[in-house]
C-alpha cells in the first residue's frame, strides 16, 4: 500500500507528472468550448507525456549509448577524463567542490582504471559558469583522495565544452609525449567525443561510463509512469544529435 501511495505521489504531485495533469485538465475544459484548440493542446500533451516515459526516452538515449562498448583491449597511454559539471563552494572531504552525477561517475572510472592499468590521467575541464567550478581541478582533488599520485595527473582547466577539451587537451598530449588516449565519458556523450577529439587529431580508444539505459532492453509498466529522469534523458539526447550535426561547423 505504501508503495502505491509512493508511486501515485511521486508521477501525479511533482513535476513532470502534476503539468500532465494540469494539461489534462486545461484539455477537458477547452474542449467543451473550443473543440480545436483542445485537439491541438491534446497533441501537445500527448507529445509530452511520450518524452517523460522510460518506455521512449531508454530507446532513444540507447541509440547514443550503444555506439560504443568498453574495449576488451587497447594500446593507450593516457586517459583522458572529460568532466560533466561541478558545484564551486560546496564542502568536501578534501577541500570544496562536487562533481555532478554525470561527471563522478566518469572519474569513478578513470580511478579505476588507473588501479588497473596504471596509466596517468588528464582531467580536462574548466570553469563553465561564474557560478560552477572548475571541473579538472576538483577531478585533481578528488582523484587524489581515491589514491592517484600527483605525478599521474595532468591537468587542463581551461576548457569551455568538447569541441575545447578535445583542442587544448590535444596541445597537452603532444607536450608530454602521448600517442593513444583512452577516452572515458557518458556513454551517451561518447559519439560526440570521439568525433571532436579525431577531428583535433587524437586518436582514442573510446571507454563509455555513466549509462542512464540498461543495454538490453526491459520494459514493465513503470516505463510508462512520467518522470523527470526520462525527460531529462529526452533533452540529453537531443543536445547529443544536434551536437554531432554541428561538428562539421564546430
């Protein structure tokens, strides 16, 4: 019973499942008045309800996610860890500064591989917003504390976004002798990478992390209750392929 109540709270209370209900709402009474401005706003609430469902955004953020799969082996020499967001002044462990969820999971990673094959890591990733920090020194700080020597860190904070990690990363590769860069990110961001990172002339060997879809599809009725996990993967994926659509340009 407390699971059912959890479950009708959480999609019909909160966002996005409480703006299907208003538009819901909003349809009915529109519609005793005006029949075609209802079927239009009905559209529209079809439309969203679909891109707030597992049941579509999991295929569509596959479709990303699927391109690529960790390797069985590689020849690299460095890793090259791509940040994803960070808070500035927040309490940590070893000083201030968290990465977002996206990112974390990208460092967790790059340490453990680090464990493994002992190559050195290059964070790559600035100060995005006055209000973020700077991503490649907290990756510093907190790869540290996970046990990676500071001699195996190298670090570049200058970066904006990809097309950037992918130009000034380049610049450090070169200055310490690396040819092979296994590149750690989202599996989802990982098709837009490699493409930035082979048009700044670094080969990779690409290590997808932080999937938001299970490889293998399974769906149950929850993939069709609204959340904001599915809509934020909607919008994820959609930033993704307009992404690749612009590399020709930039």
């Amino acid at each position: 019973m407390l699971y059912v109540l959890k479950v009708i709270y959480s999609t019909f209370f909160v966002p996005p499942g409480i703006f299907l209900v208003l538009l819901l709402a909003l349809v009915i009474r529109l519609f005793r008045r005006q029949r075609q401005g209802a079927s239009l706003l009905l559209s529209f609430t079809i439309i969203f309800y679909l891109c707030t469902i597992p049941a579509v955004a999991d295929p569509v953020i596959r479709s990303l996610e699927a391109r690529y799969s960790p390797p069985a082996a590689f020849n690299g020499d460095v890793i090259v860890l791509l940040g994803g967001g960070a808070t500035m002044d927040t309490p940590n462990i070893d000083g201030h500064g968290h990465l977002s969820g996206y990112a974390a999971n990208r460092l967790l990673t790059a340490a453990q591989l680090y464990h493994r094959y002992k190559l050195p890591i290059l964070t790559s990733g600035g100060k995005v917003l006055e209000t973020t920090g700077t991503e490649a020194e907290i990756s510093r700080t907190i790869l540290l504390g996970l046990g990676v020597p500071d001699d195996k860190i190298i670090v570049e904070n200058q970066s904006l976004n990809t097309t950037q990690n992918a130009e000034y990363s380049k610049k450090l590769l070169d200055y310490h002798g690396f040819n092979q860069a296994v590149l750690v990110t989202s599996a989802f961001h990982m098709p837009r990478a490699v493409l930035q990172f082979q048009k700044a002339g670094i080969k990779v060997a690409p290590w997808p992390t932080d999937y938001q879809a299970n490889v293998h599809s399974l769906i149950s009725w929850f993939d069709f209750v609204p959340s904001s996990s599915a809509l934020t993967n909607i919008a994820l994926s959609i930033k993704e392929y307009l992404g690749l659509a612009a590399i020709k340009w930039y």
